[in-house]
C-alpha cells in the first residue's frame, strides 16, 4: 500500500487553509497544495497576513510555506500531481429554490467534484472535507465513477471536521478524534487505511475512528445538532430564570456537575452564531423532512427557533429598558464576530441585533478588534438585493476602540465575549454615556455589581436585575 506523498485541497477557507496547513505541519514528507480559483485569497495566504485570523496559524504557514506547503490557483496542474485530494469548498444554505432556507448548496461540491473527473490522468482518493448533508457522497460517486476508466479509479472517503473557531489549531494539533469513514469494499478500505496513515504522524491511533460513509457524513451534523441543542437548552432557561429570580450561571454550574450532563455548551448569551451550527441544524430538519420524518424535523427545528427567539428576547428588553423606544438614540455594540477570538462574522447575533436597532431608527456605534469594518458594512447591507450602503454610513460607524463607540451612547450592548471587554475601564465609559447609562451583557461577562457601583443600570441575559445581583 503506497503512502500518500502529494495532497491537493481544493478550498483555501475556513477549514481547507488551517487542516492542510497543520497536516504539512505534522507530516514533512507529505506536499501539500491549498488551491482556489480566488487570486486575492491565495495571494494572501503568500502574504504576511494571512486572510484568515486564528490564534497560532501564522506560526505554522510561516514555518511551511514554500517547505511543503504550497498555494496555488492552478487547480487542474495540482489535481492531476496528487494521490489524495480534499474537497474543502462551501456549502452554503441554499437561498432559491427547492430546500431554501434549510437545504445546503452542493454547486461548489459537484464542480469541484466534476473538475477532479474531468482532469485527472491517474487514480485518486478524493476526501469529502465540506459539511455537507447525508449520502452527498453517493452524487459525488455518481460522477466519479462516470468518468473512470480502466487506468483511473476514484476511492471517495468522507473526513468531517470538528475544528471550533478560535481555538481551530489546536483542535487540529490535538483533536479528540478524527472521523474517516469509507465504502465497505477493499479498494475503500484500503483509501481509508492510507488517510489514517496521514493522521498518524501526531495522532495516536486510537483517536482515529474508522466508519461507513454513511456514519460519517450524519456523525458531523449530529455532533453540530447536539451542541447548538445544548446552547438552545440553557438559553430557554435563561429566559425562566429572568422570570423567576434564578441565576442562568447558578443553575448552569450546578447542572454541570453531574457527570452524565457535564459543564460544556452549558453557557447562556444571546444566542449562537457561526457557519455550522445554524446550517447543520436546517440541512438536519431538511433532511428528516426528505425522509418523510416530520416529528424528527420539527424536533430539531425548535432548536433554531429558540435561537432566534433568544436574539428577538434580547432586543425588545433592550428597548422596553430604554423607555420604549430606541428612535434617535445611541446604542454602542461591542463585538461583531460569531465568537471571540475569531474574524469570521458569518450568523453572528450582531448581525440580527443591529439590524433591529436599525429598523427601530437607532444610531449604531460598533467595535470589533479584529473584523474588518467592509466585512461589517457587507454583513449590515443586502449586495445584490438593493445597493443601501449610503443609508447604512448615516446609520452606523464602526469606531477603532470601544471608549469611541461608547461616547455618548444611550446604552452599551456586548455581543461578542473578547477578552479585552472584561478589563475596560468602565468609569471611563460611564462618565463619556448619556445618563441614565445603561448595560446589557449578552455574554454574562461583566462584573455587574461593580458597574453598577460605578452608576450602570446592567442587565444581564439569564439574571433577574431586580434582585441586585445580576
């Protein structure tokens, strides 16, 4: 069985650029190719600034690039020089159509998968890499097997991953498992066996789990289905808890204890965010609807609805808070990303929150250490739908520090928990706001009694402010 010496990835986003760059890392006698037909996002991988932020990324492309890790935007030329390709291209929820709003969008898999067919002159494995919904590697076969001859043949393996964003290196450096399943057959087999043989190199052997195809495409969408059900839990919680005087943290810790339930996910906030949880879930309800399972899809859809209830939960408190209406004032908004330490905004509950405050005829100061303000303007507007980026300039100003967003602020709202938040000097802020001043921490971060010392009126997701302990 020949080792795996030359690796392609199609994709150099969030997912294919950090496991490719790791994997040329860990293993110096693999090559490692990341394409993508995007000049600009290739070129910045070859820059000093890479094109994506998460924390030790850079130390490990630095150490690499031009070594054994390489990118290029010649697709065909690194298709054809490889024994293994990764399919890392996006699968976004599919916005027209059949399924929309649920359904995820295979374009990108199925011309990536095409490519592969159409250009390769030797035998590949090809390594479905994109979340994507169950039995998509039964299309991809479809049209690999199409074009193989009797000199090509084409073993497809699925090869999830389970990276969190913000701490995506060291998931990939020390995961808690790598999922690699195959077809039942020898020649599957015998892929899967090389793949692991990669993985390997750092990975003990028995992290590494071996499955059906099948196992391995639902594993990905039932472990993003049980994380985001365990967000949705405690933020209904958070809900009765404000109702009733119970602390969400208090009743988090004490549930955390019993070792049956265990203490992660178990954190209220305004809600969740990211480019898996939200379109893992809605392919799961779209695919229990396909399979004629309606009380399975409604079952998972409700854990989407309790997440965007949560976000609407906390805008109208926000504005019963501020006297009813919001018109003409001043909300300052610390935090656009899904999740601290991380660039990505993709679903983050900034997005739906500031565009309530707006509708509401709000003036909206925003401050993020790390998104870019065009990434932020792009997020607020509809590209392609109506061109109102001159309305959102008259709206909105993004500030390059959180004392400039909160100058003259009606109110301050923390979206995103960035550690910086915690050590800001409140006083500060508090003598720059309008009076009353007022809080709301939508990530349970904040010392509220001592903002409240300091003048604050704090509320605080899951805590009941009248009690005076929030």
């Amino acid at each position: 069985m020949a080792p795996i010496k030359n690796i392609c990835c199609i994709g150099a986003g969030y997912v294919g650029g950090p496991t490719c760059s790791v994997i040329a890392y860990k293993c110096p006698d693999i090559n490692v190719t990341i394409c993508d037909i995007n000049q600009k996002r290739i070129d910045a991988w070859m820059s000093d600034k890479l094109p994506i932020y998460e924390p030790g990324l850079e130390d490990i492309v630095f150490a690499c690039r031009g070594r054994n890790l390489f990118f290029s935007t010649d697709v065909d030329k690194h298709i054809q020089e490889a024994d293994l390709i990764f399919v890392s291209v996006n699968t976004p929820t599919k916005k027209h159509g059949l399924g929309a709003g649920m359904a995820a969008d295979l374009a990108y898999v199925e011309a990536a998968t095409r490519r592969i067919a159409q250009v390769s002159t030797s035998s590949k494995i090809v390594v479905e890499k994109s979340t994507v919904p169950c039995r998509t590697a039964e299309s991809m076969r479809a049209i690999l097997d199409a074009n193989c001859s009797e000199n090509i043949k084409f073993d497809i393996l699925s090869n999830p991953e389970f990276l969190a964003e913000g701490t995506a290196v060291d998931d990939l450096l020390k995961p808690d498992r790598v999922l690699i399943g195959s077809l039942q057959t020898d020649s599957g087999k015998e892929a899967q066996q090389r793949l692991v043989d990669v993985y390997a190199h750092w990975i003990p052997r028995e992290n590494i789990i071996t499955t059906n195809l099948w196992s391995s495409e639902l594993s990905k969408l039932a472990a993003n289905a049980l994380l985001a059900q365990r967000i949705s839990s405690i933020n209904a919680l958070s809900a009765v808890c404000e109702a009733t005087g119970a602390d969400v943290d208090e009743v988090a810790y004490a549930c955390g204890r019993d070792t049956r339930l265990g203490s992660k996910f178990l954190k209220a906030s305004v809600g969740f965010g990211g480019s898996c949880f939200q379109k893992d879930i809605l392919n799961l309800v779209y695919l229990s609807t396909q399979l004629n399972l309606p009380e399975v899809a409604e079952y998972w859809k409700q854990v989407y609805t309790m997440n965007e209830y949560q976000k609407k939960r906390f805008v109208r408190k926000i504005i019963s808070t501020l006297f009813n209406t919001i018109t003409n004032k001043k909300i300052a908004v610390l935090g656009f990303a899904f999740k601290k330490d991380t660039g990505d905004t993709r679903e983050s509950a900034a997005i739906t929150l500031i565009k309530d405050f707006l509708q509401e005829n709000a003036h909206v100061t925003i401050y993020d250490p790390k998104v870019d303000p065009e990434q932020i303007y792009y997020d607020l507007s509809e590209p392609g739908v109506v061109d109102n980026r001159k309305q959102l300039e008259d709206k909105i100003e993004i500030c390059s520090s959180a004392y400039d967003a909160a100058k003259g602020a009606d109110a301050l709202v923390v979206v995103t928990e960035w550690d910086e938040f915690r050590t800001l000097d409140f006083k500060r802020i508090y003598d720059g706001m309008q009076k009353p001043a007022f809080v709301f921490d939508g990530r349970l971060m904040l010392d509220a009694p001592k903002l409240r010392d300091i003048g604050f009126k704090v509320h605080v997701i899951g805590k009941n402010d009248l009690e005076g302990k929030a």
